[in-house]
C-alpha cells in the first residue's frame, strides 16, 4: 500500500514537472509572447472598454441616470486611462 502510495507521488510530481517544462522543450519564448499580450491589452482591449464605458456614461445622461458633474468627471478619468494605456503600449 506504502509503494502504491509513493508511485503515485511520485508520478504526479513527474507529470506537473513536465507540464511546466513544456513550453522549454517546443522552445517557445514565452517572454515575449507575454510581451504581446500585455501589448494587445494596453494598446487595444484598454482602450476600447474605456470608450464603450464613455459611450454607457453618455447613454446613462440621455435617458436621465446621474448627474453631470460626475459624468464630466468619469468621462475624464476614462480618456486619461484610455489614452496612458494606449501610451504605455506603444513602448512595450
């Protein structure tokens, strides 16, 4: 029972180390794919959801949900995030 007990230890420590060491075996750089993704997200998906988010701010004023002065104030804060990320990712 013992035996059993550390073969399957043993195997699943076996099996997570080779699962990790994969992408080293197929040679993928994994540094700069992680590059590119964060990439995409600063000069892309960031951008994008900050202006969807301006778009649901003005709809919200158009049929009466809040108020202005926040409104002005969100609106800002969400072309000053939109505009570093899209910043920021142009020199990744």
């Amino acid at each position: 029972m013992t035996l059993i007990k550390a073969t399957r230890f043993t195997l699943s420590i076996a099996l997570m180390a080779l699962l990790m060491a994969s992408p080293a075996f197929a040679q993928v750089d994994t540094a700069s794919q992680g590059l590119g993704q964060l990439e995409s997200w600063f000069t892309t998906w960031i951008p994008l959801g900050a202006t969807l988010a301006i778009i649901a701010v003005g709809l919200g004023l158009m049929f009466g949900f809040g108020r202005m002065d926040i409104a002005i104030r969100l609106c800002l804060g969400l072309i000053l995030i939109g505009s570093a990320s899209y910043l920021v990712g142009l020199f990744l």
